[in-house]
C-alpha cells in the first residue's frame, strides 16, 4: 500500500489546487436593509466555545450560506428560527486562523450577497480576575464625570441631556472615567465596576443603562466599543482592573429584536403583561409552588424589561458568547452580573461553565439579594446543595453583611441589648461556615440602588470611618460606591432612584468653572469642600477622602487581610472586637459605636493575642499599648502587630 501513498497525496493536491480560490469582488456585500445584524460581530480562533452566528435580514431565513476565502473556516449547521428573518449559524474555525472570512448568502433565485467576518487568533490570558486582594470601585458611569460633552445628546438616540431631572441623562462617559483614573488608583481601589455602558436606547431611564437595546454596541452617549476597550488598556496601566456588569436576566423593550422575536419563547410572554414576584427562595424551597416559581423565573423585573428564556437554547447560548465577546475583545477581568437568581438556575448554571471554561481564571459574582445567609449561600458554586444544584458562580455579594453594617451602626440608644447595635456584624460574620468559600463574598457598605450614605449616616462622619474600617478588614473582597469616600448624599429632596445617584462634583467642568461645586477629583477643590444646599451631592469632609484612602493604601499591601483568618469576640456595650491573623501577622480591629468611651478588655484576647501589648495604629503610625487604650466614642481602633 505504501507505493499508492505519494500518487493519492498527489492527486489530492491537484484537486484542491485546481479549486479557484474565491473572489469576495464576485459576491456583492450585503447592504444594512439586507442583513442588518450579525452576533457575534467577529471571532477567535482557539477558543474552547464553539461559535454559533445569529444572522437577522429580510427571509433570510430562506438562504444557504457558505464559509468563503479563508482556509480552516467553514459552516457546520444551519439552524433557521420560527421567524423567517433569522439565522443561526455554526461556524467550524482551526486553531491558528487568521483573516477574514465570506459568509456567502444564496437566495432561492440563486442571487448571492456576503458578509465579511473577522477571525483573530484568542489572546493569551495571563491576568488576574478581581480577588480579596483588590478593593473594587463602583462607578455610575452617567454620573460620574463628563469627559466629552460632544456625546450627551446622540441623533437617533431617544433621549438626550436633561441634568435637571434626576431620572435623566447627566451626560458623564467612558472618556470621564479615563480622565480620573489617577483619582481611583489614589483611593487605594485596585478594580473598578462599571454599571451597563451598552445601548441602552429606551424612552425613559436609559441612563442607568440595565435595559440593553444591543448587546454588541456601547451605548453611543457613553462613548464606543473602541473607547471602552481603550479604557481597559489605560485602567490596566494604572495597576486598575476593569470589571464588566451585565444583565442576562433582561433586556429592553426597545431592543432591536423585540419587533421580531427570533423565537416566540426567546423572552417570556404571557397573555398580558406578568411581573415576577421576587421571591427566588422558591428555586430551592422544597415547598414552593410551581406557580410561584414560574413567576420568578418568567415575569418581567418591570414593564420595559422583558425577561430573557434562557430554557431556549438559542438565547443560552446567545448570551454566552455575548459574555465571551466583552471579556476577550477588550480584555476584561471580572464579571458583575445582575440580578442573578432571577434567571432559571440550570441553564445560568452552564452559562457560568461556559464563560469559565474559556477563561478558568476569571472571577464571576453574583448579585442575590438577600438578607437570609442560607438562602445567600445556595447560589455559590463548587459544592452541590442538597437538592444537588450547583451553579458554578464563583462570587456571591454579601447582602447579609451589608444590611447589618449599616443596621448596627444607625442604632445607638438600646443598641446594648442582643440583638442589635454592633451584635448585628458579630452574627451575620457567625455565619461564615454557611458560605462554601470566605474568598468569594463580595463585601460592600451601599451600591447604586442603597440610599446614599450621607442620608443613611446623617452627614456623620465618624460613622462612616467605622463603617469604612469594616468594610477594610473584614474577610472577602471590598467594593466602595463612587463618593461614599466623601460620604456624598442624594441629589435632591426626592428619594428616587436618579437623585440617590448623584453626581461627582468636579465631574462637570462647566458646574466647576460657574463656581457652583468645587472640583472633588481634585486635593484643591476638597479643601474647598461645601455643605449647602445646592441640588448636588455634599461632602461633609475631605478628610474622609484622606481617611478612605490612606486605609484601602494600607489594605492593598496586607496579605494577612487578603487571606488570614478571623476570631471575633462576642459585643458588649456596643463595641465589636476581632483579629485578622496568618502565621506572621495580627491586625485587631477595635469598633466603639458606643456615645462612651470604652476600654478595651484586652485581657479577654489572650487566646489570640498572647503576649503582645503594643501595636501600630495603621492610621496615624503610633505605638498604642492596646492594654491600656480608651477608646472615645464612635470610633475605630486598628492596630497591626
């Protein structure tokens, strides 16, 4: 057999060598009214999930397609939808490809018309996800700074600038966020997550960005694709990784899809308009009823958000790739997603494996809302529930924490008594052994949808610092909301949304040059830092900025607070006492939420504290000889050995 191998291999080449290489000038390109979307935009090549294009134009449904003009690229299956304007195509790529490839188009009549796609090969991914080394900044990109103003009004886009209304677009974007990324970095955060910054063309509050009208575009008034991937690359410069906030659970009624449904089970619909009851228990409550469970798993979050079917497989996977696109072309490092436990848990489940089986390294969290740590806790991947489900999310945001922070510290008069003042953290940290791992709970004090701090605390600063020195030292990973380091409050006296999403003074050069704010981003404009009455969030002292970021400064270089583990000892008088510690190092944290100073028992600490009497104050560098301390009312103590 071994004379035949030379004359087939032969004839072989001389076969695929007399095929004509394609000529993409003898295909006419498809015009926009011809096909008018394809998802995903573009390709890589060594990727581990296999790429499914959903192609939409008038009958395209009708078509063939062909894989044209690039070797090692080729059609697998064609699937057509219910509706005739769709396609979904399974793509084959070699690992290794490289170019651009025809999707060539053949109508019934034989007329042709192409697309061309472009393949890249997979970037190398050596970086780090988000972990409880870093401390994360949430942004509101709308209301964080207005780096070009050219962009607060976009022809075509349904609404434009209106600062005067809290539920408004304010006009901040990407290109403010680039301006102070010195800023961030300052602060000690060393992530930062954006709230949506894809379309979001609705008639009504668009600026919060959580009803997406395209999955694949940035939404034109923040910036584009390319300026939020360029956005990554000077974060990643500045040491800052970029954390991505996307919504499977819904989209908007204005998405472009929504006048023509691939599939009529692509969202859920009911025979009129169905909320969810919020009440995700019911995923795991043994005792729930299936019609209370379809509710939450298929009504709407609210009228102009239509709820995703991800039980479609066409959907689950459309939102997969999705994911997959953001992360690889513009070089994220983590995943937020909203309003996680409103989607149906086992399909969510694969879309988790998907994403982390392309990229093992990437951090995913999760927002559960919840106050109950057991039912907090079922959503945390890597060990099965009892019922066997596991979700395979990596990160869970730890609402049990936050509520009872914030609780314990607006309770003063019989805080003393079990139950509540500071005895409130010292539970909600006793359920520690709930959780499957410590490393995955996302700490946080508020976030764009809490009342701003400045309201909840009543401008008292010295309850933030308390609450801040938590949130620092405390296991898990911290994530501080945009001007909470300045104990910012609510735009205006009404308790919408928009208004407790204020604006950054300094974020508006105009605001800033009219003399109506000082310029916050900036050590100058703190120092002129102002208390009145202006319809613009207030900061009741710079040295809070100081405060916040001298702490999270010390935390980034603390492994024993990225890593050790805790003792805490039970409350008395409304102080809250524990221990950070590894096998080189302690730090005690000593909280007195008390209107008394208090003494601190360090005799009670011997356990953990052994020997040891003097400690550095991390705040002020002083020796502070921890036996003999007084701790003066409303204050925080940490001292590190």
């Amino acid at each position: 057999m071994k004379k035949f191998i030379p004359i087939i291999a032969t004839a072989v080449f001389l076969i695929v060598a007399c095929i004509p290489a394609f000529d993409p000038s003898s295909v006419a390109d498809a015009t926009p009214e011809q096909i008018a979307h394809v998802e995903p935009p573009c390709w890589w090549s060594g990727m581990k999930n296999s790429l499914q294009i959903m192609v939409n134009g008038p009958e395209i449904g009708t078509y063939s397609v062909e894989a044209k003009g690039l070797g090692g690229v080729s059609v697998k299956e064609i699937h057509k939808a219910e509706s005739p304007n769709y396609l979904f195509i399974d793509l084959n790529i070699n690992k290794g490809v490289e170019g651009t490839a025809y999707l060539v188009f053949t109508s019934p009549d034989g007329s042709q018309m192409k697309v061309p796609y472009s393949i890249s090969p997979k970037q190398e991914a050596s970086r780090e996800s988000f972990s409880t080394k870093d401390m994360i900044y949430l942004i509101f990109p709308d209301r964080f700074a207005n780096g070009d103003p050219s962009n607060d009004s976009i022809e075509g886009m349904n609404q434009g600038l209106e600062r005067e209304v809290d539920l408004g677009r304010h006009g901040g974007d990407l290109q403010g966020i680039i301006d102070h990324l010195d800023y961030i970095s300052g602060l000690g955060a060393t992530a930062i997550w954006l709230t949506p910054v894809l379309e979001d063309n609705q008639d009504f509050e668009s600026y919060h960005g959580y009803a997406v009208t395209n999955h694949y575009k940035v939404d034109p008034r923040f910036g584009s694709n390319e300026l939020y991937k360029t956005m990554v690359q000077k974060a990643h410069e500045k040491g800052i990784k970029v954390i991505i906030d996307i919504v499977t659970n819904h989209c908007g009624t204005f998405h472009w899809f929504m006048d023509d449904l691939p599939f009529a089970d692509w969202i859920h619909v009911w025979p009129e308009y169905t909320n969810m009851n919020v009440a995700f228990s019911t995923n795991f409550d043994p005792n729930a009823s299936k019609y209370d469970l379809a509710l939450q798993e298929g009504g709407w979050f609210v009228p102009m958000m239509p709820d995703m079917n991800l039980d479609n497989p066409f959907t689950l996977k459309y939102l997969q790739q999705w994911a997959i696109w953001w992360v690889e072309y513009s070089g994220l490092d983590g995943i937020r997603v909203d309003t996680y436990p409103y989607n149906e848990k086992e399909p969510m489940s694969r879309w988790c494996q998907a994403v982390l089986e392309e990229y093992p390294w990437i951090n995913i969290v999760g927002e559960c809302w919840t106050s109950t740590a057991d039912h907090l806790a079922y959503w945390q991947g890597g060990n099965p529930n009892k019922d066997g489900f596991d979700s395979h999310l990596p990160s869970i945001m730890d609402f049990p924490l936050q509520e009872a922070t914030i609780a314990a510290l607006c309770e003063e008069g019989n805080a003393h008594m079990w139950g509540r003042g500071l005895t409130r953290v010292y539970e909600a940290i006793s359920h520690d052994g709930t959780y499957h791992d410590l490393s995955g709970m996302l700490t946080f004090l508020a976030n764009h949808d809490h009342s701003r701090l400045g309201d909840t605390f009543g401008g008292n600063v010295d309850k933030m610092k308390m609450a801040l020195a938590l949130l620092a030292t405390t296991r898990g990973i911290p994530q501080l909301y945009n001007g909470d380091e300045m104990l910012f409050s609510r735009a205006s006296q009404d308790w919408n949304d928009g208004s407790k999403r204020s604006d950054f003074p300094g974020g508006w050069k105009e605001d800033v040059e009219k003399g109506i704010v000082p310029d916050l981003f900036t050590a100058e404009g703190r120092a002129e830092a102002y208390s009145g009455t202006a319809p613009y969030p207030k900061t009741v002292s710079p040295e809070l900025h100081d405060f916040t970021a001298k702490l999270f400064q010390w935390r980034k270089n603390t492994p024993v607070l990225h890593t050790g583990k805790t003792m805490h000892f039970l409350t008395r008088d409304n102080t809250y006492a524990f221990f950070r510690y590894n096998g080189s190092a302690i730090v005690f944290v000593y909280v007195n939420n008390s209107s008394e100073p208090r003494t601190i028992p360090w005799d009670n600490y011997a356990e953990i504290s052994g020997g040891l009497l003097e400690g550095t104050n991390v705040l002020t560098g002083a020796k502070v000889d921890a036996s003999a301390y007084t701790a003066p009312p409303q204050s925080v103590l940490i001292l590190e050995f």
